[in-house]
C-alpha cells in the first residue's frame, strides 16, 4: 500500500487572519438583520411568540362563549392595542346598503367626533382598503394621495402613519381595522402584520356569527308575511314595557286593529292577494310610528301597535290616524285591484286602564270588538266606548 506524502509547511508568509464574524457576534453582515441586543433575540423571540398564543387563546375564548359582536370586537381591538400599541385605533364596519364605511369601535381624543363620520367606498385609506380588499402600510401618510385629512380635522388629532387591514369574509369586506402611528423607526414587521391580519379574520368571525345568530333571532320574532313583529314578541315587550313603565313612572298604550270584512278579500281575489294587502297594511302601519314604537301582526288580519311613553289621550290621537289611513288609501295598486277597506280600532293604556299585561291585552282587544260588533270602521277606547266616527 501507497503511502500518503507528509504534509509540508507553507513556507510564504501569510497575513494575520480575520476573526469570523458569527451571528450572534453583534456585527452586521449584508442582508442580514442588525440586533441591538443579541444575547436577548431568542428570549424576545419566545416572549413574542407566548405573547401571541395567549393573545389567540383568548380570544378562541372569547368567540366560543359570547355572543355580544360588542364585547367580542373589543376583546379583539384590546388585544391589538396590547401587542401593537398604536397611538389610537378604530374598527370600522360595512353598510352594504349605503356602500359606507362607520366606525363601530375608536379610541382616543377624537373617538367622539367619529360617531357620525361616513367614509365611502374608495374614499381614504380606508375606503381603498375596503373597496381592494388589500392590506396598506404607510409610514408617511403626507406622501400618499389616498389619505383622508378630514377625519382628523374632526378629531383634531395628527395621522402620521397608518396600519389598515380589511376585515374579510370569503369574498366579501365586511370592514376595516385601522392603527394609527404604530410605525416605529425600524417599520412595521411583517410578524406584526402577520399578527394583525390573523386578528381582523379573528374578527371576521365575530362579525359573521352575530349576524348569523341576529337573522335567526329575528325569524322566530318576526311574521313571514308582514315583516312586522310577532304575537310572541309582543309578549315579551308587553313584560318589558310594563317594567320599564312601572320603575320609571311612564305611561304607555296599545292600539288594535282589526280589518273589516277581510274575507271577502281572500274570497273575491284570492289568499296571495289576501296576504299582499295585510303585507302593504303592514308597511304603511310600521311607517307611521315612531322610532320608539313596535307593530305587529297578532294573528289573521289583525295588527297591535306598542306605544311606549303614550298617554290615552294621545294614544286615541294615533289610533284616529292610523283608523283613516286605512279608510282613505288605494291598497293593491300594482295587482290593478285597487281595494278599499276599512277597519275596528281598540286603545288601552297603562296605568289608566290597568297594571297588568293579561288585562291590558283584554281591554284593548274588547275595544276593538266594541267598535266590530256595533258599527265597524271606527275607534273605541277602554273606559270611554264609542268615538265619534273620524272624519
């Protein structure tokens, strides 16, 4: 076997070799991140990293055991402000109807001045986000054409950067988040960003659940045919009315109504006609209350109307509207129908009348079968009997 020739010393001097620079030796390499503290990186690491787990536990928490949209959207928005700690920051959500944006959550000085403020599709950073779809950062937000200024003349605040991710469900926006001068000097991280889009789908969660739990909500209290509440609903406010009325010392009325001759609606033109003027009825009813007021259909062709803070004497007042609205106008129009018909309105009142729901529900609905059974087309009142007929 060959053997392998000695190794022999170079005999050219060399220069002194450079020390390697390691990357934990606190020195730059190109293309390579510069740490201030480098014995800290990986303890900062895990701190971020436990950070953000308990961050997700929590609001994993959150979304499975509430279904307040408020109170979820704030744990969520809290937990941005504690990772993140922007100056201020805002939730915005869609009006799919108006194609607008309003803030739903803001924070700060300014939150105040927010309430009213709409912001269109396309219309500042926020706009753009939501009509894109995209994430935007902008450190300088006096060098970007899309920035809004007049949001902080409202606020009287000063906007230097912005942080706007959009809050999406499958193809559609469903709002913004927006952080308000959370770019340091070293920028805005992609781990941040990262964090604060799992965060916003976070909230898209919350946002899609409480609308789904809301439709449901409102099948079970609403009527098919009107739109208008039920008769189960009107039990549940009728409790919440009279506790309401009794602590508070207020006054309040309900109003039925009952169409005259109904059947010979269904009969001369059918039961989808039928249904279509008592869904028009409705409508017209619901347009004439107030903000503070509740209709609904209580069964067959007959309609309660819940006015809170109404005294008798008033209550008759609407009762007299409502009585020759639906005498006077055209109903089937667009059918060529044309149908005319009148009604028998009844009104009692808390506390005149009586304190108790089962009560009240009885002497309003006497009064309406007062006016059925003697003349029709007219209103009565518990207590009072007969009105003159409404001219």
């Amino acid at each position: 076997m060959s053997k392998l020739p000695d190794k022999t010393p170079d005999p050219s001097p060399r220069p002194p070799t450079e020390p390697v620079r390691r990357a934990n030796d606190g020195k730059p390499f190109g293309g390579v991140e510069r740490r201030r503290s480098p014995r800290a990186v990986p303890e900062a690491a895990e701190a971020a990293q436990a950070t953000e787990v308990t961050v997700f536990h929590e609001l994993g928490k959150a979304l499975t055991s509430s279904l307040q949209l408020d109170q979820v959207l704030r744990t969520i928005m809290e937990k941005i402000n504690e990772v993140l700690r922007p100056d201020t920051w805002s939730l915005l959500l869609m009006d799919v109807d108006k194609g607008e944006l309003y803030f739903q959550i803001a924070t700060g000085v300014g939150a105040e001045a927010l309430k009213d403020v709409r912001i269109k599709l396309g219309q500042g950073l926020a706009g753009w986000v939501a009509q894109t779809g995209e994430v935007v950062v902008v450190p300088d937000t006096s060098k970007d054409s899309r920035f809004f200024a007049q949001v902080d003349e409202r606020t009287k605040m000063e906007t230097r950067s912005i942080v706007a991710v959009p809050v999406r469900f499958r193809d559609h926006c469903l709002g913004v988040i927006e952080l308000i001068n959370c770019i340091g000097p070293e920028g805005f991280s992609k781990r941040d960003l990262a964090l604060l889009e799992a965060l916003a789908d976070y909230a898209a969660i919350a946002i899609e659940n409480a609308r789904h739990v809301q439709r449901i909500h409102e099948l079970t209290i609403t009527d098919d045919c009107t739109s208008l509440y039920n008769a189960r609903h009107l039990n549940f406010m009728l409790d919440t009315e009279l506790y309401r009325s009794h602590r508070y010392a207020f006054e309040f009325s309900l109003i039925f109504i009952d169409l005259d001759h109904f059947k010979n609606i269904n009969d001369t033109h059918g039961h989808l006609m039928g249904s279509k003027l008592l869904a028009e009825i409705g409508s017209a009813i619901k347009e004439k209350c107030r903000m503070i007021d509740l209709a609904f259909r209580y069964g067959g062709d007959e309609f309660v109307i819940l006015l809170p803070q109404t005294s008798k004497e008033n209550a008759l007042g609407v009762a007299r509207r409502l009585h020759i609205l639906i005498r006077e106008a055209v109903w089937l129009k667009d059918p060529g129908l044309n149908v005319q018909i009148t009604a028998s309105v009844g009104v009692a009142s808390y506390p005149t009348d009586s304190r108790t729901k089962a009560e009240l529900l009885h002497l309003a609905d006497e009064a309406m079968y007062l006016v059925k059974n003697t003349t029709r087309d007219s209103v009565a009142a518990a207590g009072v009997g007969l009105l003159q007929h409404s001219e």
